[in-house]
C-alpha cells in the first residue's frame, strides 16, 4: 500500500475524531460534563496524526519515533475509555482519585520507554525498500506485549463492566449501555485486524476503529444526557409537590431556590423569598407574632410558634449543610416541616406526666397540685420563693436558642442543688421558677437566696452571664391567704430585677 493511500485513508478518520471533538466540546459547555471524554478525542485524533506523520515522513529515525508515540495514545485512550464507561455505567460510585492515578502508570510508563534508550523494547523499525515507495517492516519488542496485555485487561474489565451494569438497568436506560458495547467491539475488532496483519502494509485499523468507536460514545453520553435531564424534571416535581416548606441557600445565606409550598406560604405571610434571607425571613415572622425556640431534645432543630390564620401552628425548621465530596461547603438546605400535632401531643404527654421536658422539674401543673398540698397546717411556716433567671430573651436573640436552654439548664441545676428533699422547685414559665419550702422561715428563704446567689456568681466561665432575681415571703398562720404570699414574693422578686439591673 503507497504511502499516498495510507495518507488518504487516515485524513477522513482524523476529521471524523475532530468533528466529534468540536461536538464534545459543545455538549460539555451545555451540560458541564466531565471533559474526560474530551481527552480521549484528542489521545485518537493525536493517534492518527502520529500514523498518519509516519506515512509521510520517509525517514527512518522519524519514523520509528513517530511509531512508538502512538503507543503511548493507545494505552492513554484505552485507558481513558474504561474510565468512561466505568463511570457513567457506576453513577453512584465515585472511585478515588488515587485509584484513577494507577490506570495512567501503564501510560506514563509507555511515554518513558518510547522517549528514552529503551525505545527498542517497544519494536524497531527497518527499511525494506526506498523505490517506488518507502517501506517500512516493524518488529515489535518485548515491551509492546506488556503493553498489549494490559490494553486487554482494560478491555477485558470495560466488556465485565457494561455486561453487568446493562443487566442491572432498567430498559429506559440500557440504550446507552448498548452503544458503548458496539464502541467497545468496534476498536476490538480493528485491534485483532492489526495484530493479525490483516491490514495493507502500515496500516493501523485500531486507530481508525478507535475514531469510529467516538461516534458510538458521544451518541451513548448523549443518550445519558437525555436522561440527566428527565432526572432533572423528575425532581423539580418530587421537590415541587413536597409538603414541607423547601428553602436552598447560598453561602452567603442568599435564597437562591424554594418549592412551590414555601412561595405559597410565606407568600401568604407578606414575604418575598425572591428578595430574603432566612435569617430575614424568620425576622419578619417574629414581627408578625412568630415565636422561635429550640425543639425538644430527642428531636433537632427549633420550633416555630406561630398563628396562622387564628389556627396555632408549630413548625420545626432543621438546616443542613450541602457538601461535596470533598466536603467542601456550598450551601445550604431548610426544611419546615409542620409538627403541630406532634408538639400537642408531646405537650399532651409532658402535661400528663407533669415534668418539663428541658429541665426535668416538676412543670406548672405539677406546681397546681402541689401548691394544694403544702397549704396546710403541717407544711407552716410556709416560705415561697420566686426566681427569674435573668438575660433569657437576650441570650436568645444574641446567642441563640440553643445557649437559651442551656442557661435554664444550669440555672435549674444549681437550684435543685441547693433545696433540701422535703422543698418543692418547680418551673412555672419560660424563664420563672418558684420554691415551696415547708416548715421554713423567712430567715432560711434568705439563706437559701444567698446560697444560690453565691453558686451562680461561681459560673461565670461560661458564653453568658448567669444571674437570677429572687423574692421571698413566708406565710406563717393557716388564715392567711397563699395566693397573697405568692404573689408579695413576685413582687419583691421584681424589685430584686429592678435594683439587680441598676447595678450594671
């Protein structure tokens, strides 16, 4: 074969391989795709520029070297192939990037052999006659069958790989699968051409196979694009039709998307969430009457209270980050998903049990019934003590709900500690907590307010300032009235505030 013919059969194969590049290049810019693929179409179009420069160098040296670079874009392409096909047939496995590093050894290792004194381990080339043509006889080297071996293992692992994911799809999705196999057929089939020396002189049909074999999984990848985009529509409608309010950030905190329940309701509410913040968007809903705590412990996030419509609501808003692989940041998600019947029943059940759920005391109905109880003879001199743990809504609004519980948390504590079992403690509001001290005077009340004074004062390495106001008064003969003595005790517990704050 003439080195005219074999320079007219490579030119139509190099331009096939570069019209599927400049539509690769389009799709990639469309879609933003892997430009893996992209890299394969160079490795083939330089893979038949290399054979096509051989046919019109007619020097030897140039010859043997433009030969042997070849093979370093046969194992690069052979390569490259498996990991396509690997990926895009195992989605849902993102292999490691030190494991893809291995696959380019064999490559790297070709590229040294070729470029250096070993180049005749991959195959020598002689002159066998100069007229009428220039002809060239290669003998392949050692090396070129270590190279061979690992292009079949590759293909051995591409052919494993697309059986068994084709198997696993659904119909809908095995087109893809079923024109990565002809590719993977096409460029074995021209491989055992050319090792079986059934070509003309010079001619390398792996190469022009492998240009065919382009065609084959541009049309698959784009295939698989079809379907990205059907998965596209099938969540806008799954993320559309949820029933929770779907807020997604930014990292700046910026709402740059919401389904259709979250525009219906917070629409409802006069917000915009083309224009808001969450941060904001919760803002406003405080100003409209919304309240913000922390959710029960067994559960994450934080409540929102709010009256909707004359209808209480509680939603729970959880916020989770959107991480990549890398676990590198680059947004976020809010979810607000409506619990009020679950919070009526919890607050049903904790009613019932007659404890609070943060702090674990006795909660107000506890306090009802108790209240009942130590007004009686046995119970005089009756001592009620009244306590507002100080810079709640503060430490909320600064710090968050979560540093909130926390100060009720060891505010509570340090009370508990400090009653003898025979005295009541329980919380009777937010941040409102009252003692009922049996058989105890005015004179042990004081003691008992200094105490837990003293104990707070020593909690001071934590992110808030612990305090509490304390009123006391004591109710010492049965005529008198205990609702009286309970409320001169918040009285006094208000002048405690009043002077605690003039003090700052």
């Amino acid at each position: 074969m003439s080195n005219t013919a074999l320079i007219i059969t490579y030119i139509p194969f190099v331009l096939i391989a570069t019209i599927v590049l400049a539509l690769e290049i389009i799709r990639c810019i469309r879609t933003r795709c892997s430009a893996l693929f992209a890299c394969m179409i160079f490795g083939v179009i330089a893979w038949n520029i290399s054979m096509l420069a051989v046919a019109l160098v007619e020097n030897i040296y140039t010859s043997t070297f433009l030969w042997n670079v070849a093979i370093v874009f046969v194992s690069l392409v052979a390569t490259i192939q498996f990991l396509i096909i690997y990926g895009n047939i195992r989605p849902d496995y993102k292999m490691p990037r030190r494991f893809v590093a291995l696959f380019f050894i064999m490559p790297l290792l070709n590229a040294v052999v070729v470029l250096s004194s070993l180049a005749p381990l991959m195959r020598e080339v002689e002159l066998v006659a100069v007229y009428p043509h220039f002809v060239l006889e290669t003998v392949r080297g050692p090396w070129f069958w270590v190279h061979t071996a690992y292009s079949y293992m590759l293909a051995a692992a591409t052919v494993w790989a697309l059986v068994r994911g084709h198997l696993r799809k659904p119909k809908f999705y095995r087109l893809s699968s079923s024109l990565m196999a002809i590719g993977v057929v096409v460029t074995l089939i021209g491989n055992l051409i050319t090792l079986g020396g059934f070509t003309p002189f010079g001619l390398d049909a792996t190469a022009l196979a492998a240009a065919i074999t382009l065609i084959f999984l541009y049309l698959a990848l784009s295939t698989n694009d079809d379907h990205s985009l059907f998965a596209r529509y099938a969540r806008s409608k799954v993320f559309g039709y949820m029933e929770d309010y779907v807020l997604v950030m930014g990292e700046k905190g910026h709402i740059s998307d919401f389904n259709s329940s979250a525009k219906r309701w917070f629409s409802s509410h006069g917000i915009d969430l083309r224009i808001c913040t969450l941060d904001s968007a919760l803002y406003e809903l405080v100003q409209k009457g919304a309240t913000i705590s922390e959710s029960p412990e067994e559960e994450e996030g934080r409540d929102i209270f709010f009256e909707d419509d004359g209808f209480p609501l509680v939603l729970n808003l959880r916020i989770h980050n959107m991480v990549d692989e890398k676990r590198s940041k680059h947004g976020y998600v809010a979810f607000f998903s409506d619990v009020t019947q679950n919070r009526a029943l919890l607050n049903r059940l904790e009613q019932e049990a007659g404890m609070d759920s943060l702090t674990g005391l006795p909660n107000r109905i506890s306090y009802d019934g108790a209240k009942n109880r130590y007004d009686a003879a046995e119970h005089l001199p009756l001592s009620v003590v009244m306590c507002d743990v100080n810079g709640l809504k503060q430490t909320n609004d600064t710090l968050g709900h979560r540093y909130g519980d926390m100060m009720l948390k060891t505010a509570s504590e340090i009370m508990e500690n400090a009653r003898d079992k025979q005295h009541f403690l329980a919380r009777i509001g937010g941040d409102e907590f009252i003692f009922l001290l049996s058989q105890a005077d005015t004179d042990y009340a004081n003691s008992l307010i200094a105490k837990i004074k003293q104990d707070m004062e020593r909690h001071q390495n934590l992110p808030f300032v612990l305090s509490v106001a304390m009123g006391t008064a004591t109710k010492h003969e049965e005529g008198e009235n205990l609702e009286d003595i309970i409320a001169l005790a918040d009285k006094l517990m208000y002048e405690d505030k009043k002077r605690m704050k003039g003090n700052l």
